[in-house]
C-alpha cells in the first residue's frame, strides 16, 4: 500500500541526502479525518472512528496522486 512517503521529512544531517521518516502521510491524513469524526459523530466506537478515518485518509491518497 502507497502510505504517501513521510509527512515530515528531516534531513539526515550525518549522511547529507537521506531522510528520516516519521508519520506516514496516511497516518497523518487519518488524524486529521479522526479529529472530525470524533466531534461530529461521538456515538462511534473507538475502533470504528479509527477504521472510518484510515478510510478516509486512503481515499485522500488516492486523490492526491491521480
């Protein structure tokens, strides 16, 4: 699965070229969505607040690279 590379990547400052990865951009995609549907839906269960936003984050991933 695409996750979207890093985030937010740093540069490595000991190699000069490589990166270190942190969050993915679907996890980030997803924190955003959860935000959302925790406010506007709170009779969601954790579990389906969290499958629903990485849904929503993979669908934003497929958006972002048509």
């Amino acid at each position: 699965m695409n996750n979207g590379g890093p985030a937010f990547p740093i540069a490595d400052s000991g190699h000069g070229y490589a990166f270190v990865e942190g969050m993915s951009m679907r996890d980030y995609f997803a924190a955003k969505a959860m935000q959302s549907l925790m406010i506007s839906d709170p009779e969601f269960s954790a579990e389906e607040t969290a499958e629903l936003a990485y849904c929503y984050a993979t669908e934003m991933l497929k958006a972002r690279f048509m």
